[in-house]
C-alpha cells in the first residue's frame, strides 16, 4: 500500500498531465496531512510532565506546593536572566 503522499502525487500528475518529478513539486501545495498517531506508541512525555506526576498532582497535591517542574522553570529564568547581564 503506497503512503497518503505518493498517492497524492501520483494523482496530481495524472490530473495535470505532467511528470511525476514535476508533480512532486507542485503536490506539496496541495497536500494534507492526516491528524492519525501511530498505533502503539504513547505520547512522549517531557520532564516537566514526569516531575509533575511523580510528585503527587494526581495524588491530590495542594495547589500552592512548588513542584520540582516549577523549580526547574524558575532556575531556567534564573539562567537565562544572568546571561543576558
């Protein structure tokens, strides 16, 4: 089974009569990509989410309590400001 874009392309050339290596090029124009995940793969998770985790928001932590995540992001802004002295 050929991918959605080889498809696409091959459609383009034999609508436009031209090419198919012209049809590469003017395809992308009108080429949508589907919004379907790969089966079996999560979500990648970043480490903000991780910590947030790990550190109980889904145990019902208080609102107020800094998480690690957000201590991370404070000392990012830290970094980032002294570079820019």
């Amino acid at each position: 089974m050929a991918s959605d874009w080889i498809t696409h392309v091959k459609k383009v050339s034999k609508e436009k009569g031209i090419p198919y290596n012209e049809a590469l090029k003017v395809a992308g124009k009108t080429f949508k990509k589907k919004d379907e995940k790969p089966a079996g793969r999560a979500k990648a998770q970043t480490k903000k989410d991780r910590l947030n985790e790990s550190e109980g928001k889904a145990k019902g932590m208080k609102k107020d309590k800094q998480t690690t995540a957000d201590r991370l992001d404070e000392a990012e802004g830290r970094k980032k400001g002294r570079a820019k002295k």
